[in-house]
C-alpha cells in the first residue's frame, strides 16, 4: 500500500473513533438516566456510578438579593484560587463589577496535606483583604469547592475524593468547611463567617440574572464537567421531605457505565486513564472536561506523529510532555480560522508544521471537541428529561446557565451542544444562558438567598406564632365555653344562647312510618319524603328554586310558594290527600317556644321577606296550608340544621348525643338534663340545646386569640363584632384570613417579590376550598403553584411553600378552637351524668370538615387532649337537613304515641 494511502487510513481510523452516533448518544442518556433515577431513590449501592448529590439550596435568586459577600473559590480554573468581594443591589440590571484576585496554589500544596491547602486559602483572604479594606465588621462568605462532596446542610460538606489534579491527603471524609474555618481562625485577622458551601455548577446555575423563566440547570465544563438541577424533594430519598424543591448535584463526572461508554470509548481515552492521577475513575470527564481534552488531542498527535503521518515523523520533548497542550490552545486550534493558530501553537512546542499539518491537527483537535459536546449533551438530555419527568410536563421550557472555560473559550461548543440536544429531548424548549462571572456571582447569590430566606422565615414564623395555640390556650377556650355554656343555660347574660330546641330523644330504633321533610336553607329548598321501617331510612327527594323576588317578597308569598311546592311533590309522589307528619328544617336564626314553635330572629343568606322577623314561622307555615284548601300537612316540629345532623346520626349510633356543624358557618348542638335549662319547666329527663356558638366570644373573652387580621375580616364583614368564633373556625372566613395574611407578607416583601396584584386585594377572592386543596397530601407542589398562578400571582417554590405554611397554620387553629368546644360539651355531659368516663358520639356535619384533608383529625386530637375521659367518636352525618327533620319529627310521634298508650 503506498504511504500516503496508509497514512489517509491511519487518519481517518484516528477521527473516526471520536464520532459518536445518535443511537450511541440515546444510549448514553438512557443509562445515565437510569443511574440518575437509582441514586435519588438511594438505591445505586456503595460506588454509584452518578451521586445525586443534594445541595441544600432550595430556592434559585428572585432578584431582590442584595448586600455586599465575599466569595472563595478553589480549584474552579485549575491550579489557582480566586478570592472576590461582590456587591448584589437587589435590582435586576444593575450590576456593580466585583473586585477580585487570582492566586496561583503552588504544586506542593495541591498534592501536600489539607492543613497545608486550607492554611494557604486563610492567608489568600487576609491578603485580599488588605488589599481591598471592607472594614472590621463580619463578613458573609461563600465557599466554592468544587470537587465530589456529601452535604447535609448548607454549610457542612464532606469531601468524597479530590479531583482535576488536586490530591491533599487528610481531607476526604472531613468537613470541608469546618477545614476552612479553623483555618481562618487561626489566621485570625478577620471575623468571617462561612454561610454557604457551594459546588461550582449550583455557583453557575445561581449566576443567571434572573427572568421570567427562572434558571432551573447548571452546566459546567470547565477543567472538569459537571450539573446540578432543581429536583422535586419528594424524589430525593435521602431528604425525607415532601415538600419543596433541593438543586441536586449530579456529580456525572464519574458516569462509568461500560455498556454505555464503552462503544464511544478510543484507545487514546485508555491510555489518557491509565496515566491520570485516577486511574478508573472520572472516566466520563475525561472524555469532556477542559483538563483532559488537551492531553486527548496530545496523545493523538503523537501517535500520528510516530506513524510518520505529522511532522514528517519528527516529535519534540514538548509534544512528549505530558499536559503540554492546555484547552484554551485545542479551543483555539478547533475554530473555524484554527489552521492559522495552529501554525503558532504548534511551532510553540518546538515543531516544524507543515501547512498539511496545521489542517491535520485543526481536525484533530474539532474531532475531539465535538465529541466532547456531543456526550456533554447526552448527559444534560438525561437531566432534562428527569427533570420533565418529575414535573410531570408534556412540554418543559427550561433556561440552562452555563459556565466553564470550555464554554467561554470554545466558540463552537455551544452550538454543537445545542444541536445535538434538539433530536434527544423534541418535548423541551431549552434556552442556554451564560452565568455571570463564572460562579462567584453565583455563590455570593446562594449566601444572599441563605440570608434573605432566614429573614422571611423568621418573619414567616412571627406572623403565624399568635396562629399557633398551646395546650394552656386551648384550655382556657374550654374552660371560658363551660361558663358561658352555664351562663346561657341559667338565663344570664352569655355569648352562648343556649336555645331549647324541645328534642327531648334521641331516635331508639322503633321508628316506623313515612314522613315529610321540608329543608329551607338557602335560594335551593328541598322537599323529602323519608320512609323509616325495618331496613332502614329510604329518602326520595326533589329540589325546588326560591326565586329572588319571592326571597325578597312579601311573606305570605314565600310561604305560599312552598306549600304549593310541597303539593307538587306530594302529587308525583302519589302522596295527594294524605296527611303525613312533616319537620321543617328552618336554617335562620330562630327561638324555639315549643317543638313546633320557631320565632324567626332575623333573615340571612339573602332572603329578606315582609312580615317575618318576629314571627312563628311555623305559624306562617300553616297558615299558607289553610289558604291551598284541599290541602293537609301534620308539621310536627321545627329543626335547626344542627338538630337534624346529630339525629341523623343517633338512628345510626343511639350513642350519639351531640351535633356538630363546620361549613360555611358553624355550630353545635347536644343533649342536656333538662334540670339545668332553666328557661323550661321541668326536672326529669334530656332536651337537645341548640348553642349557636357562632356568637361565643361575641362578649370580648377570645380577644386573647384575636390577630390583626381576625379584626380585619371582622371589620369587613357584614357583622362586624358578631360571630366571632364563628369567624376563626369556619369556611366563609377562613380564605379570608389566609388572604389577609398573604397581603401582609407580601407588603414585607416575603411573598410574590413583593409584588401587589388587584387579585389578591379582592375581597372573598382566596376561597376556603384553596385551603383544602393546597393542604392535600396528594397535591403535587406544582398543582399548589397551579391554583396561585390562576390568582394571578408570581409564584415561586419558595412562595408556593410559604403559602401552604399560611394555610395550615390558619385551619390548624380553627381546628383546635373546635376541638376545644367539642371538648367542652363532651366534658359537661360527663359530668351531668357523674361519670368517670363518658363513651359517646358525634354527629358532624359541613364542607370544612368533610372535604379539608385534615381537620378532622385535628378536631379529635384536640378533643383527646382536652377531654381525655371522654371516648369520642366522630360520624359524618347523611343528609342531616332532611332525614335529620324526618327523624325529630318520628321520635315526636313515637314519644307521643308512647305517651297515649
């Protein structure tokens, strides 16, 4: 074969194992995923082949961080380290250059003892310091130490193992940043304290100005190569958090998957490996990694070199020396206009190119720089699709900030980088973003975020501490319910009403027979027809409109209109011409003379009928039957909601002997010896109290518990003054005071950057239901995000947490407040009956309580620990409004049939 031809083969066999195909690239990023997805779950064993490194940097910069940082960086550049004083204004745009020195770390103190490398790192401040006088105060200061480290807070890092040529014994294992300190101490010219240790891709990915999108990826290919990346906390194993988000170091330095490498893999990779400092490890970033890519494209050369194919066969002592080509001079010699560099370079290390040469030597070094970015692609494709994963996105729209002399001295590294990323990731909208001076921007950025966080959070904390009850607070509300429950049952003057409802039983289970219920609540009324036999309650019912003008109308319109109702019922029911007892749930607020006597205190819910208020509604009731001739209908009793929840109950457990309402409103009722209702005559037996304990507080004794922003949702309601409990525990106010709250923070700047929207300043705009939803363990953060978002609000995770803190705080205390009452009843009914432990249930009622995730299990804690010799169980009530009238109304007849015999 001629030698020209064995030389254009022995080329074209050199370049050629530096093309990567696509299928190889999809193959690469399957496996990394897949290691990723192992380590996160804390399963890749005791030498993963990736570390999924948490960071314990959970928030990325929102741009109002400001103050004045130093930075320390080591080994970022190589053999040198950088001290930078940075000064962030908190205004996006407006940048002040920081001040900065750079400092050569001598070859013994790389490869002495981590005294001898930390001591130097102190004496590198102190001399900056001098340098650039800041003052005596102390110093804020960022660490970034990028090398393989386990964190476990922001501030204490344990070195795995030393790379990129840094190998100082008495360092793996120990806390980097204790090292640091005590050296600082000991030099002991300044008071510096370290708040954050950062690796330099989390110091890139934090660099980025901050825009609408935020900068969720780091990528740094640098003298090495790695990323980082904001993962949802729920999938890092090792946090035990379900909540938030935690930039995760990937660590994808040390990917060593045979299967995968291995077909990319040259001969020159083997041997660069095989005489590195690390033989076996690191082996995907020293296909990548500025360090190596030099002694890549050397290796090569002198091979080509020795074949008689470059430098007609000639070496130099310089071309034998082992990292004698730096990156910047590959960089250089890659670009389009590199055959010309090439010639100077070349010549630099004692050669004599040929023009053949320099145009060899140009592919050589393009050949081993695009296969570089090509598998740098394949990896980040695999943290963009893990990171489209956990977001669970069709589309993900990311901004990736780069960093790294590669980036900054290769001018084409990016875009074949981005070329090639396209095809492995259709689905995601990548924009590739520079980091702000490397990462000492970003690492001064993390300490701010650090500061700035403690400060909300100590903020946070203040603003909910008044929401946060102890157990002696609960105590006293229990205790202050038990005297106005006394008060109201003698007649004095009390926060508790404390009605006679003329419920004198609870059902026994001998109830038979088919009764008529009529629900009036609201612009919706229902009409019941409930049949009570041996297989139980069977309930068929009709719902009928109030229209406004008949709300609003004359009584006897109202009145009219739902008996012509109910006979509309009754005719499709098959029911005209039979008079069937009927009960009457009547959701106003009423005073009960007798169980078919209600007078009607005043109207709410939008109802404002003529002739009313002050009246027997059951009297207005009979009186619109009388005017329908033909017409008749036994109304037997007159029902509060509540009444009818704890009855519907008790057919179900005869153990039930209270009610219990946590809606739109709340209220409770239960069974108390007749002895002690001094409004009714008689000694011997029970009467149901209905205590409208809405109102209790109303006489000033909870203004202990009150916050500002209870005051304001007072202030703004309808009833300023009134209802008072009523307005710390139930639905139509707790999105309220949640809303109030979130205005509050936001004017200190905690929530939304500060930014007021008209949204949130709407009145009733922050519904109780979001609480329910953002509360739910099932609800991913993103879905929380989601439903602030739809407010019209500039969410971040930080907000998005911050939020459902507020909204737990704020159902948390209506919990306990009920719980507290619950336990006041459950204590006095003990009591009447002289016994050591009471066993009874409790029929509950209302959308806060069924549908929020937890207030149930608050509510029975509390009641637990407030009433711990009472065993109570707690039923949710079916339909209490209907059966539960239809039941009063059964055990009437039944007590009354009993009666006669």
């Amino acid at each position: 074969m001629p030698e020209s031809l064995a030389h254009s083969k022995l080329v074209q066999e050199c370049l050629q194992q530096f093309q990567v195909t696509n299928a190889q690239l999809q193959q690469i990023q399957a496996s990394l995923l897949g290691c990723m997805e192992q380590a996160l779950r804390n399963q890749a064993g005791p030498d993963p082949s990736v570390r999924m490194l948490p960071t314990y940097v959970g928030s990325t910069p929102h741009g109002t961080e400001k103050g004045d940082f130093l930075v320390l960086e080591l080994g970022a550049t190589g053999a040198s380290l950088r001290v930078l004083w940075v000064t962030l204004t908190g205004m996006n745009g407006h940048r002040v250059e920081p001040r900065s020195q750079e400092f050569v770390i001598p070859k013994e103190v790389m490869l002495g003892t981590g005294q001898e490398l930390f001591d130097f790192a102190a004496r590198c401040l102190s001399e900056f310091l001098d340098a650039n006088p800041v003052g005596k105060h102390k110093l804020q200061l960022g660490f970034n130490f990028p090398f393989p480290c386990r964190q476990t807070s922001l501030d204490k890092s344990t070195l795995i193992s030393g790379t990129k040529g840094f190998q100082c014994s008495g360092v793996e294992g120990e806390d980097v940043v204790q090292l640091l300190r005590d050296a600082i101490q000991k030099q002991g010219t300044y008071d510096i304290e370290v708040i954050a240790v950062v690796n330099d891709s989390v110091g890139t990915m934090m660099g980025c100005e901050p825009r609408d999108q935020p900068c969720e990826v780091g990528l740094v290919v640098g003298t090495g190569t790695n990323a980082c990346y904001m993962e949802e906390a729920r999938h890092v194993a090792v946090l035990d958090e379900d909540r938030g988000r935690m930039c995760v170091n990937v660590e994808w330095g040390s990917f060593n998957d045979n299967k995968a490498l291995g077909p990319v893999l040259t001969t020159f990779d083997h041997t660069l490996d095989k005489e590195s400092l690390n033989p076996g490890a690191q082996r995907f970033e020293k296909m990548i990694g500025g360090l190596y890519l030099g002694e890549l494209v050397r290796l090569v050369l002198v091979h080509l070199t020795q074949h008689g194919v470059l430098f007609g066969g000639c070496t130099s002592p310089a071309l034998q020396s082992r990292d004698s080509i730096p990156a910047e001079h590959v960089a250089a010699m890659a670009a389009s206009s590199g055959v010309a560099r090439a010639f100077s370079i070349l010549k630099g290390l004692g050669l004599s190119p040929a023009a053949s040469d320099a145009e060899l030597v140009h592919c050589v070094c393009a050949a081993v720089s695009r296969r570089a970015a090509q598998l740098c692609a394949a990896a980040l494709a695999a943290v963009l699709s893990r990171l489209q994963c956990s977001r669970q996105q069709q589309t993900l729209k990311v901004t990736v900030a780069t960093g790294g002399q590669v980036f900054e001295q290769h001018s084409r590294f990016r875009s074949i980088l981005q070329d090639t990323i396209v095809p492995l990731v259709p689905r995601c909208e990548v924009s590739f973003v520079s980091s702000v001076d490397g990462g000492g921007q970003g690492v001064a950025v993390v300490t701010a975020v650090a500061a700035r966080l403690a400060a909300h959070r100590h903020l946070l904390k203040e603003t909910l501490m008044p929401f946060r009850l102890e157990h002696k607070q609960l105590v006293q509300v229990q205790t202050q319910m038990r005297e106005a429950m006394a008060r109201g049952l003698r007649g004095e003057a009390s926060s508790l009403r404390m009605l006679p409802t003329y419920v004198r039983a609870t059902p026994d289970g001998n109830e038979r027979g088919d009764f008529l219920a009529l629900d009036l609540g609201g612009t919706n009324f229902r009409v019941l027809l409930v049949h009570v036999g041996d297989g139980g309650v069977r309930i068929t019912n009709q719902i009928y409109q109030v229209p406004e003008h008949v709300a609003q109308g004359s009584g006897q319109q109202l009145f009219d209109h739902i008996v012509d109702c109910i006979v509309d019922f009754q005719r499709k029911q098959g029911l005209s011409g039979r008079s069937l007892p009927l009960g009457f749930t009547f959701s106003f607020p009423c005073k009960q003379l007798g169980l078919d006597q209600g007078i009607l205190l005043n109207w709410t819910k939008g109802f404002n009928a003529s002739d009313c208020e002050g009246e027997d509604v059951v009297y207005l009731l009979r009186e619109a039957i009388r005017r329908r001739q033909g017409v008749e209908l036994n109304v037997v009793a007159i029902v509060n909601d509540t009444v009818g929840t704890m009855m519907s109950c008790g057919y179900e457990d005869p153990r039930c002997e209270m009610g219990l309402i946590v809606g739109t409103g709340t209220n409770a009722c239960y069974m108390e010896e007749l002895q002690n209702v001094a409004s009714v005559a008689g000694d011997s037996g029970c009467m149901c109290i209905n205590m409208e304990w809405g109102a209790f507080g109303d006489d000033g004794s909870l203004n202990s518990l009150s916050t500002c922003f209870d005051q304001s949702v007072d202030k703004d309601s309808i009833n300023p003054s009134k209802q008072r409990f009523e307005k710390m525990i139930s639905g139509m106010y707790l999105g309220e005071i949640v809303r109030h709250i979130l205005l509050y923070l936001t004017s200190r700047g905690v929530l939304f950057r500060g930014k007021q929207t008209q949204r949130l300043q709407t009145k009733d705009i922050f519904k109780t239901k979001f609480l329910s939803d953002i509360e739910s363990d099932s609800l991913a953060l993103r879905q929380v995000r989601a439903i602030l978002e739809d407010l019209g609000l500039p969410v971040t995770s930080d907000d998005t947490l911050m939020v459902l803190e507020v909204c737990q705080a704020v159902s948390q205390r209506a919990a306990q407040l009920c719980g507290a009452g619950v336990a006041a009843v459950v204590e006095k009914i003990r009591e009447n009956r002289n016994l050591e432990k009471l066993t009874i249930s409790v029929g509950v009622d209302g959308t806060l309580y069924k549908l929020h995730p937890h207030f149930s299990s608050l509510v029975a804690a509390t009641v637990q620990q407030l009433a711990p010799l009472c065993k109570v169980t707690f039923l949710e009530s079916e339909d209490g409004s209907g059966k539960g009238a239809a039941l009063v109304t059964a055990v009437a007849c039944r007590l009354a049939e009993n009666t006669r015999v």
